[in-house]
C-alpha cells in the first residue's frame, strides 16, 4: 500500500471518478468527466490523498484549507471531503490509513480544528469528531408572508444575478464567519464556483450603506417553489426585509423553501404563518455535520467563564495528556501537566470527541459521560459549564 499525495491533473484520474462512484449516480456519463475538467480550477488548494495498490486507486480522501469561528476566535479549519474507497478495497483501512496521515498534514501545517459531513457519524466519532448541528429547512407559502407586505421596515432590499452581486455575497460571508459561532467558509479559489456558476439569484439587505442580510435562490418553475439557500441576516428586521420580497411571489410559486440555522424559529415569525420545519438526517444520504479540535492550541485564549479544571485526554492521536484548564481571567489558559494542587481542582477524563462537543457547545458534560465520552465528576461538570456554556455551532459551509 502506498500512500501519496496527487498533482492537481491526477485528480481527474485518480480521485473523481471514485468519489463519484461513492457519491453520485453511477455509472457516470461521458459528460461528467468533462465537468470534472471544468471543476478542477476550484481544487486548486486542496490536500488530497489517496491509496495506491499496482497502480490503481483503492481510497481517496481530500481536505480543504477553510476557516471557522470557534466561540469568538477565528481559526484555520481542515474541511475533510470526498472520502471514498474502490468498492473491491472497502474494509481494509484504507480510510483509517488516509485520515491519520491527512490529518497529522494538517495539523503540523497550522490547522487546530477538522469538519467533515460524514457517511457515518459513528465511524467519525472514532476519530474523535463530535456531531453539530443539521441546518433546517423551512417550507411555507408566500400568501402567509402578506402582512410583511404592510410593514415599514428599514433600508432597502437589492436584487441581481449572483455572478454580478457575488463580491457583496463573499463580504458579507466574511462578517457572519467573525459573528456566529461554528460559521465556516471556503478559500476563494472554492467559493468563486458560485460567481462563476451563476446559476443564482441574490438578494442582499442594506441600511445605512452596510449589508445586514442575504440570502440566494432559485425558482424552479412558474406555480413551482422559490428555493433559497441559507438565509443569513443579522437581525429581525433584515430578515424581515427578505421575507418581504418572497412575499411578492404570491402569484408566482406555489411554496417557498428556505435552509436556516438551528437557531431559527421560523413558527415564531409570524401570526398564523403555517409552515413545515424539518432537520433531516439519514443514512445513506443526508448527514448532520461533525467537527474537532486537531490541537489544543483552538482553546487559549478563547473568551470563556470563570471556571477551573484538569483535564485528561486519552485515546487520541492528536490530543492526549493531562492539562489545567482555567478561565479565571475570562480567557481560557491551557496548561500541560495539569494543576499540582489535585485536591482543589477537579479533574475530567475525557475522549477528544468529549472536549470537542463542551468546545463546540453540542454537549453538556453530564451527556458527555453518558455518550461514552468522558468520565465527568459532579464537581468537575460544574467547571466545565461555567468554562464552556452551551452554543449551538452554524457550520453553513456545504461540502
């Protein structure tokens, strides 16, 4: 077995067509693989790579370079994607074998936090990944947005092509990855795969010349739905500028379906708004996100509360030893080695998939110790609320 990593042409070669086989309708057509040369300029940045046994590609495995905001603190983040196996090599550890050597690239090249959409959550919990939070998906129709129609709301709305109005769409990405915890988004070389599809519209929100709301979209058919991507806005009143403007469609789409963060409480939006909210995940198909801490160095300096305790970490490739955690100046301290004075600070025996979910905030620790993922004492629960309050993560990058 060998493992290496590919040029950026082999990739039409040697890891898209597996990861089509794995991901995609099969066989694939003649025209797809001319989609893969067109593709190939948005990969450009990627780490991918794969398994080779007498010249033929068992696995393949692909991480791209992002960011993410952890509770405040904005980090480079290794996006894990295109995992795939030649269905004659699949049980072998090829993944296994992969994953390791990606993931200790990443790490060693700067990368202090993993996410992947896994093809099953318990394999990657292995791994010490720990689940986040699935977007919803909202259905409605626009006649129960009429009384938007009536509202005066603040600023105005723009409407345009997504290949014209897409510097204003990365932008604003970039203020909502420094404002939401658990937000992630492409390097440029993937995220101008939208500007350069231009299959969208945009509809951007602005008071007082600044962007407050976007969200993108297409229309299937006349009579059909209005399909928005993620609708992202910083405020109620944003957000009720673009549902003012689906509202205008009434005569046109039979429904509106939108995707929203975890947070959102669209039956709450509106009196008699009759709408269907779903968070769907299943398997083979529709998966929930999962992330992790790859290094220690995601916590320090992260704003936290006043908490204090010592942390073990075991069964780790990347995070292991013993380690005080203290938050008594408001921003959180790591130190290796953990506290000498073991009579006054509690201790946690934690798995990395436990500290990942009390860092990403998916997890209270009592539900870490019941999950299998860390033996969590009373007094050390208490610590660790007060260091990592409960926060729901909104990844919203798709990949």
């Amino acid at each position: 077995m060998i493992i290496r990593r590919l040029a950026a042409e082999e990739r039409l070669t040697h890891s898209f067509p597996i990861q089509a086989y794995a991901f995609e309708a099969s066989p694939m057509t003649a025209s797809r693989v001319d989609e893969f040369r067109a593709y190939l300029p948005y990969n450009a940045g990627n780490r991918t790579l794969v398994v080779e046994e007498d010249d033929v590609t068992a696995a393949a495995v692909t991480a791209i370079p992002m960011r993410q905001n952890l509770r405040g603190s904005v980090l480079p983040m290794a996006g894990v994607a295109g995992v795939a196996t030649h269905p004659l090599a699949r049980r072998r550890g090829h993944v296994r074998a992969l994953l390791h050597q990606l993931l200790d690239e990443m790490r060693e090249e700067g990368h202090p936090l993993t996410a992947l959409y896994p093809f099953r959550a318990s394999f990657y919990e292995r791994f010490g990944y720990v689940g986040l939070p699935a977007r919803r998906t909202a259905v409605f129709s626009p006649a129960d947005l009429a009384s938007l129609l009536r509202a005066e709301l603040p600023g105005e709305v723009v409407w345009e092509r997504v290949g014209a109005g897409y510097q204003t769409w990365r932008t604003y990405t970039e203020h909502c990855l420094y404002e939401r915890h658990g937000f992630a988004i492409f390097p440029d070389f993937r995220a101008v795969s939208l500007r350069d599809r231009d299959d969208r519209w945009l509809l951007t929100a602005v008071r007082d010349d600044r962007t407050v709301g976007a969200v993108t979209y297409r229309i299937d058919d006349h009579g059909g739905e209005l399909i928005a991507d993620d609708l992202l806005a910083d405020d109620p009143y944003a957000r009720a500028s673009l549902l003012q403007f689906f509202a205008r469609h009434v005569d046109q789409v039979e429904r509106i379906r939108v995707h929203l963060p975890a947070d959102e409480l669209p039956e709450l939006w509106l009196t008699d708004l009759a709408v269907q909210v779903e968070a769907r995940v299943s398997r083979p198909g529709s998966a929930a996100p999962m992330a992790r801490l790859l290094s220690l160095d995601a916590l320090a300096g992260l704003p936290v509360g006043a908490g204090r305790v010592n942390v073990e970490l075991v069964g780790d490739r990347w995070l292991a030893g013993t380690h005080l955690l203290d938050g008594a100046a408001g921003r959180l301290e790591v130190l290796s080695g953990g506290s000498a004075a073991a009579t006054t600070v509690p201790t946690a025996t934690l798995t990395a998939a436990g500290l990942s979910a009390l860092a990403y905030g998916v997890l209270d620790p009592v539900e870490v110790a019941i999950r299998g993922l860390g033996d969590v004492p009373v007094d050390a629960a208490t610590e660790l609320r007060r260091l990592f309050p409960r926060a729901l993560p909104y990844l919203f990058a798709d990949f």
